[in-house]
C-alpha cells in the first residue's frame, strides 16, 4: 500500500513538473539549461553561454526567482583610480616632497618666509605641503631670534600614499585586492580631496534551487517559439505547426524609466497655466538690471541701510548703463527722494545720485518687473501681472537659501483694491498651490509698501516655511510711475512653495542630479 502510494506520488510530481515546464518562457528554459550544473554563475557567464542580451538574461533570471526556481545575489565591487589631484601629484610629486626636498637641497634650513621661492609651489601649495609634510616627521619648524624657519634633515622616505599613486599610475585596482601597505595608503589619500576616485560595480549571479535543477533536468533542447501571428502564418495553415510563446502577465518586468519633464519645472510650468487661467497676464524684464528699476523706483533710499534688505551682485564690466530714455522718470523719483514730489511725503531728504542709478546688477528679486509693468504702455486698468523669475542674491547656502532662486512677482492694479484682498490672494497661494493646511500673516516692513505683511504657512511633516513678502505700493511708487489707482504687489519665493507642496525639506533638492529621485517623482 504504502509503494503504491510512493509511486502515485512521484507520478503526480513528474506531471506536476512537466505542466510548469511547459509554462516556463523560452529564455527561462535557456537560462536553466544554461546554469544546470547547479553552479553559481554571473550575469555574463549567463549571457556568454546563452548567446542573449544582458536585459533578456536579467529578466529570465528575475522570472525563474520569482517562481523559487533561482536565487539571485549580488556582490559590490569598488574601483579606485586617480582623480585630477592623484593625477598631478603622479606627474610632479606630492606637494610636501617637493618642500622637503628643495629645502633639503637649499642646505636642510630656510625661513618660512621664503618656503614658496625656494620649492616653487603657490602659498596655497606651501600650506598644505606643510600641513602634510609635519604629520609625515619629514619636516621640523625652528624658532630663532623671532624668526621661523623649516628644517629637514634627511631624504623622505616613500610613503604608503607615495606608493599607491604609483601603483595606480598604471592601470585602476579592486579595494579588496589591495595589500595592508597599499590599504593603508588609500586610507591616508581619503583625506585629501579629488586623489582617488571610486566606482562601486555590482555584479549579480544566479543559482539554481533544488526545485529549478530538478526542472533544468527536463531541459533537452530549445524549442523556437513566435511571439507574433502574421497573415502568412494562417492562410498557409502554418500557425499548427509552430510552438506559440506562451505569457505569463503576472511574471516581473525590469524597471522603465520613460523620459519626462523634471518635476520642479513641471511646477513652475502648472503655476504659470493657474495663473494664466485666473486672468493674470506675464510681465518679463531683463536678469541685468538698473539699479534704478530694482531699488529707486521702488523708493529704497541710496544712503539708507533699508538697502541692505537685498544683497546685491554687482556686474563688473560694463557697471553702468544708459537710462536716457527715462530721464522725465528719474527726474520725478529723484524729486520724491529728496523732498517727496507731488506725492505728500516728505521724502527721504538726501541728494540723490543719477549715477548710482545707472549701476548695472543681477536683479534681487521681482519686483522690477512690475515697476517696468506699470511704465508698460500695454497696461491695462483694472489689470493683474504676474511673472516667475530667477532673482540672485549673495546668501549662504543652506537648507533653505541658495544664492539663486525662483520669485513669483505678481500685482494688481484696480481703482477698488483693498488690503484684504491682498490677504485674500496670499492665502489661495499657499493653500492651493502649496498644499498648506495653515497660513498666519505678521506685520513687515519693506520701503515700497505700506502696510506690508509677510506670509507663512504650514505643513504636516514640513512645518512652517517663511514664502515672503507683499503689501500695498505706497505712493512714493505708484505717482511717479504715473499710476494713480491702488496697486497690491507680493513676491514669493517660488522654490519654497515646490517644497512644501512636494514635502522636501532642503531648497538643494530642486536642482538635484540623484536619478533615483527624479526617478520615483510622479508624472502628473
């Protein structure tokens, strides 16, 4: 009874197995007959012996692991090779022998003063020479009637980094493979920036499992299948003949990485077409600018620290420009500068400078764009503007400042504005394009408007991010611009509502170059 049982057994798994061989695809059964002998073999092994492309080989490879046929591992591998730095230190020496021995050549003494005369290195040479050449015991610094001098006293010996760079000098190496010398040598050039260079390699191999090598064993020759029915294949009666390739929807496919636009341009693009839909019209403006249309227009006093507010480039050559076409202009924002014009300020009550206007500058931010708007002979009252601009600034860079970035300017101009309305619109900003789930306005300052406010919002896992300023354009502004009628004006950085709208934390991320983020972004 129990041999009966034995045998229906192994009849019901050989049935069993020769069912999942004939469901298995074409390039599975090659890769089983390719790795039959139970042995770990790689990726290119696999491709050698089976004559595929590598992207067939990996995708077998991944089916059979996917059915406990195969196991797949994978080893990383790290190439070193000689960086820029490696390169010329290999050409001319490492900058602490030439010191040491142009010191030793010179007598073994010198003052420290002449240590860049005597080894021909650049200062900044001689302080890394020396900085390496003390921590190696090649070099000694003396004291002697107030004087500092540098002493070697014999020939340097060659060190583990010395020997690496010349080991590398004539073909790349595997970390792995390297020496206890030659290690500890990579382990002195980590420290020194663009020596070595590395690249980690991954190399996949296959094994097959007891289940797939007791397939393999059925694999006695490859069938050519056809994936495609033609017309001539079923009027001739053919198709009966011909092995059909079977498929299997559920089995796993490689990656695709389809080309799409990158996800922060994707925004700023979407944001143009919102505001396009909500009747706003783009403004546009040059990225040199006057600093007469990004400061005086804008009432920001030449001898004022309110100037301070934005840093500034300055262009170098040429620094200054013509602005003869706007001379009836500068004349009315000269005159409210000095004692207010026509406006019923007093002004600032300083001399203006003509000059200082003509300074040619990378603009700091967008709202000279709606000064030249609001000059703009296509102007239209009532009227919304709006622009998305690169602006530059001197920051230091951090998580949140980079020293260029992207502004959304907008204003309107309408005979019935009020500052709830300005509110009004600074709230849709950050909650609709955002995503925000809160917004709180405080009190700010700028010197071309009043009242002014700045907004904030929040956002789960994000928390509050500051997105700028606005307010309402004093007088000093709109009069000698010609504009008589309210105009409420904001600049918001553009960067930061991207970040909180897609949950990133550091301004950086915009412009990263890591595939594997811009990658997993979402086609929208």
């Amino acid at each position: 009874m129990n041999h009966a049982n034995s045998q229906v057994e192994t009849s019901v798994a050989n049935l069993s197995q020769s069912q999942e061989y004939k469901r298995l695809h074409r390039l599975e059964r090659m890769l089983l007959l390719a790795a039959k002998d139970g042995k770990r073999a790689s990726m290119d092994e696999l491709k050698d012996k089976t004559r595929l492309l590598p992207a067939s080989v990996s995708r077998a490879a991944l089916w059979l692991s996917s059915k406990d046929l195969a196991k797949i591992d994978e080893e990383q591998r790290t190439t070193i090779s000689l960086g820029s730095e490696g390169e010329k230190f290999q050409q001319k020496g490492f900058p602490e022998r030439i010191l040491s021995e142009a010191v030793l050549k010179a007598g073994g003494k010198i003052p420290l003063e002449k240590a860049s005369e005597v080894s021909g290195l650049s200062k900044e040479e001689v302080n890394i020479a020396l900085g390496w050449a003390r921590r190696k015991n090649w070099l000694q610094f003396l004291k002697d009637k107030g004087r500092t001098f540098l002493s070697v006293e014999k020939e340097p010996v060659i060190d583990d980094d010395e020997k690496l760079i010349s080991f590398l000098s004539k073909s790349s190496a595997i970390v792995n493979e390297l020496d206890a010398k030659l290690t500890e040598g990579l382990r002195i050039l980590a420290e020194r920036p663009d020596v070595i260079v590395r690249s980690v390699n991954v190399r996949r191999f296959l094994t097959l499992t007891l289940s797939g090598l007791n397939l393999a064993r059925q694999v006695s020759g490859i069938v050519e299948e056809l994936s495609q029915l033609t017309p001539e294949l079923i009027t001739s009666r053919k198709w009966k003949s011909v092995s059909l390739r079977k498929y299997d929807i559920k089995a796993p496919v490689s990656s695709v990485w389809p080309g799409k636009k990158q996800p922060y341009k994707r925004f700023l693009d979407e944001l143009k077409l919102k505001l396009v839909a909500l009747g706003f019209k783009e403004m546009e403006g040059p990225i040199v600018e006057f600093m007469f249309f990004n400061c005086d227009a804008l009432y920001m006093p030449q001898d004022h620290p309110a100037r301070e507010i934005h840093d500034i480039y300055y262009v170098k050559k040429p620094s200054r420009g013509d602005l003869s076409d706007y001379s009836a202009l500068i004349r009315k924002v000269r005159e409210t500068h000095e004692n207010g014009w026509e406006t019923g300020s007093r002004g600032w009550g300083y001399k203006f400078s003509s000059e200082e206007s003509k300074r040619l500058i990378l603009r700091s931010q967008g709202t000279p764009l709606s000064v030249r708007m609001l000059i703009n002979e296509e102007l239209e009252i009532p009227g919304k503007y709006f622009s998305i601009k690169r602006c530059y600034r001197p920051d230091v860079v951090d998580r949140t400042h980079l020293t260029e970035f992207n502004q959304v300017e907008g204003i309107v101009v309408s005979p019935n504005l009020t500052f709830r309305d300005l509110l009004g619109v600074l709230e849709k900003f950050a909650l609709e394009v955002a995503g925000a789930e809160r917004v709180r306005f405080k009190p700010d300052y700028f010197p071309f408007t009043e009242p002014s406010v700045e907004l904030a919002a929040y956002k789960k896992d994000v928390g509050w991010l500051e997105f700028g300023g606005a307010g309402m354009f004093r007088p000093e502004v709109t009069l000698p611009l010609g504009i008589k009628a309210p105009v409420i004006a904001w600049g918001l950085g553009v960067d930061r509502l991207f970040m909180m709208n897609a949950g990133i934390n550091d301004i950086r991320n915009l412009f990263t170059q890591d595939l594997e983020w811009l990658r997993k972004q979402k086609v929208t």
